[in-house]
C-alpha cells in the first residue's frame, strides 16, 4: 500500500506572534519537519494542505498576509503538492481525493494543526473515503477551549480528540514509532 505524508495547517498564524497561536506549535512542526525530511529521503509523496480563510468576519490565515503561509520548518519544496482550502476538512471543496486516487495513496501519515479541528475533520473524512491513517500525535497541535465556563487546557484538548481519532479512525503514534516501525513502508 501506497503511503503519503499529508502536512495540515502548518502556517505562520498558529506559531508565537501569529493570530491564533497555539500550544506546541514549535515544537510540533519540528517533529512534523523530522518526519517530511524521512518522507522526503524514502522518495514518497507529500501533500501539504494551506488554510485561507474566505468567510467573512475571518480572524486569521487571512489572504496575502504572512500568517497565511506555510511555516519555514515545513516549507514545500518547488515540486511537491500544495493544496488550498477553505473549510477544516482537507477534502472539501478540494482536490484532494482525486489527486490521492490518482496517486494510488491507501494510507496517509497525518501531521498538522489544529488536533481539534482540521486534523479531526480531516482524518475522519480520509477515513471515510476509505483510507488507512496514522496520525503523528507529537506532530500536531491545538489550544485550549472553553466549553461554558470551564477552560479545557491543550494538553486535554488533544489527548481527548487523539483518543478519539485512535479509536476508530485512525492509529495514533509518536514521529519515533512511525520511524523505528517504519510505518511508511509499503504493505
């Protein structure tokens, strides 16, 4: 089976100074940057996904702005695949599917931000379309919410949304079980 890195969100607003900074996201882009360097190395393809936000009333990832660029420790290289959404599903209103079919992708290493948003929409959605996925736990990150009065910290929002993901949806795994597995390996 086929294996593709797909790199989720990766954009200059969720790191420190951004628009909507979120926790880890330093350190989740450089495990997500060890994992692209390995993928990279084993010739495999990478989809990087960018966020622009359209809808109105927006607060980031907002067009020709620098937040709205994929972060330098994930930049894409001239040849590889970057597709552009709307919405936090990567599939919706894109290309995606059709260029992982095309590609003859059955599973899909996922990195990126937000666990809570666009990693969750879109491993449910690849899962759904019948894709295997791995989600690299230590490569993504997320913030805190508020649900009524409580504040939710990070760390529970993306352990809550992985546990989640890990139970039906997809194997959930750290940047070094993916590498000493070598889970990347056609199957």
């Amino acid at each position: 089976m086929k294996t593709a890195l797909l790199v989720v969100d990766i954009q200059n607003d969720y790191f420190p100074k951004g628009k909507m900074e979120l926790e880890g996201s330093i350190e989740a882009s450089l495990r997500a940057k060890e994992i692209l360097e390995l993928i990279r190395a084993e010739k495999l393809p990478v989809i990087f996904i960018q966020h622009i936000s359209v809808q109105k009333g927006a607060a980031f990832f907002l067009p020709d702005t620098e937040g709205v660029l994929i972060h330098e420790n994930v930049r894409p290289l001239p040849d590889e695949t970057v597709i552009r959404k709307h919405y936090p599903n990567s599939f919706r209103d894109t290309v995606l599917l059709d260029h992982l079919k095309k590609e003859q992708i059955g599973r899909l290493l996922v990195c990126g931000m937000m666990t809570s948003m666009c990693i969750d929409a879109t491993v449910r959605a690849a899962f759904d379309y019948g894709f295997q996925c791995v989600v690299i736990h230590d490569a993504c990150a997320t913030r805190s919410l508020k649900f009524k009065d409580t504040i939710i910290p990070a760390s529970h929002v993306h352990g809550a949304f992985l546990a989640a993901l890990g139970s039906v949806y997809a194997r959930v795994m750290s940047t070094s079980e993916v590498i000493e597995k070598k889970i990347y390996k056609s199957s």
